[in-house]
C-alpha cells in the first residue's frame, strides 16, 4: 500500500501512518534507509514515532526500550517482546509498505 511520499518524511526519524487500520512507524535514517515497524511499544503500548532514532535503533520516550528499526528485536530493557517489521518499497518518491510482518 501506497503511505507517503518520502519528502513527507523526517529527514530523519520516524512518523506515525495508518496502514489499513494498523499504525506503524514509518522511519528514515540518516542513510536514507526507510523502514516500517509497529507503532506501539511493546512494553508500554505508547507511540514508538514519537522516540528518538540513533542509528537503526528506535528508542521509546516513555521508558527508554530500544529496539532495532530493521529486525523489531529490542534492544535494551524494559522491552522484551520484539515489534513487528513490515516490507518496505521506494518506487521514485513514493514509499510503499506491505502488511505480511517480515519477522513473524
């Protein structure tokens, strides 16, 4: 599904889309890598979007899990269940997600 144009993105971090009712967090890196990942913290249930990125990982404002942006896999306490990952495609300027989780 067609989510944004990636001009619509931070240059980099993450931003909130509705993907078929599911929210997930679209995010860029500093490389210009774009990924998409559940919105919701695993821990916390609050807004992954809303984190700070360093590197490929995402790390949630509310308690500071950390999770890796291109595996869902957290990385730091107090998250211990991984978030769902989802394909990503950039045709021109337009990024496209698909809903199949890649890492479950």
């Amino acid at each position: 599904m067609r989510v944004c144009r990636v001009d619509e993105l931070p240059s980099v971090g993450a931003a909130a889309a509705d993907v078929y009712g599911q929210v997930m967090a679209i995010v860029r890196t500093q490389e210009g890598e774009i990924y998409a990942l559940d919105d919701t913290c695993s821990h916390a249930n609050v807004s992954l979007s809303e984190g700070e990125l360093e590197g490929h990982t995402l790390e949630c404002w509310l308690h500071g899990s950390r999770f890796d942006i291109r595996t869902g896999d957290p990385s730091g306490p107090p998250a211990t269940v991984p978030v769902n990952v989802y394909p990503v495609k950039v045709a021109g300027d337009e990024v496209f997600v698909g809903t199949t989780p890649l890492n479950h």
